[in-house]
C-alpha cells in the first residue's frame, strides 16, 4: 500500500494479518533478543497466533484505537512500531517498538517513531504522546531521549515479566514541545 523511507535501505509499512508467516518467522530469528522486556514475543508462538495478534492490530485499526507498522530492512522484516493505545477522543496515545537484534543501532525505531509522533500531532491532533519502557531497558529509554520526550515518573515493580518485576518509567512529549523541537 505504501512505504516510508527510512534510510540505511529499510522502510515503515503496515504490517497486516496476510504477513502473519513473514511476522513469525521474524518474531522466530528475534525471540530471545525481543522477549527481555516485552512479552511481544510470546503472543506469536505459531502461525495462528502470528495472525490472530496481527489481526488484533487490524481490528484496532478499524476501530481507531491502535495501529501497527512494520520496519523492514533490505526487504526483511526485522521489527516494527505501533499504537499501543490511540484515544482521539482524549487526544492521548502511547507509541512503542520492537526489533530484531541484527538492526540494533541503526536509529530505525527512532526515525520511524517520528513518522507515527508526526502524524498523530499533525494529521490527528493528539495532544500527548507517550512511551511506556522498563527502566533495565536503556535502548529503549535513549529512544525516548532522542525524540525529546520528558520522563514523567516509574510505576515502581509495576510489570511482572518473566518472573522478574519490572520498573516502568513513563515518558511523554505534548504536542507543542513535538511542533517547536521540529
């Protein structure tokens, strides 16, 4: 349907239930890597879960509720970003990602999460944009860094995963902080 460039010969496309096999056999070269922090990697165990998850994704699309993208680099997939939560109503979403180790370090996440702040400032009118990260997981939390979002707190051993309790620090950036770091 469309492509955005992201440099480094990858690219952000949607990422639909009729990609449930290319999404598995993804989330299978990136379980181990993917799984530290999210339990993104344990919803696709097989290729009725691949598509069912997908598919869940499709479902919020219809309903405005959430969106799901894919990163693909030199025509694999090796990650992605999404509307975890999309409430137009209260102009409020949250972003997140995931990616294969192999395209670690590339800035990906980080150019492709502009993509989806921009579009839901821009096209959307949200007025707060967040980003949900475990405290251990500093990549992740030197993305929210470099989009210039402001850590507004840590729900303390808030998220069980696996067997371990995490810290959730919670990170936003509003509309008008995104449109004048522009």
């Amino acid at each position: 349907m469309f492509a955005i460039p992201l440099g480094d010969d990858a690219e952000l496309r949607p990422l639909e239930p009729w990609r449930a096999e290319e999404y598995l056999a993804h989330m299978d070269r990136g379980r181990a890597y993917i799984g530290r922090y999210i339990g993104l990697a344990a919803a696709a165990t097989d290729l009725g879960s691949a598509r069912a998850f997908l598919q869940s994704y499709a479902d919020k699309q219809a309903a405005d509720t959430g969106r799901l993208y894919g990163i693909w680099r030199e025509g694999t997939l090796v990650g992605g970003v999404l509307f975890r939560i999309f409430d137009a109503a209260s102009g409020t979403c949250e972003v997140g990602c995931w990616l294969e180790e192999s395209a670690v370090g590339r800035g990906l996440v980080t150019r492709a999460v502009r993509v989806l702040i921009d579009w839901a400032v821009d096209e959307r009118g949200m007025h707060r944009v967040e980003w949900r990260v475990s405290s251990a997981n500093t990549a992740s939390v030197n993305v929210a860094k470099r989009l210039g979002m402001t850590r507004d707190g840590v729900l303390r051993e808030n998220f069980p995963h696996r067997g371990v309790r995490h810290d959730t620090e919670i990170w936003s950036v509003l509309a008008r902080e995104w449109r004048e770091a522009r």
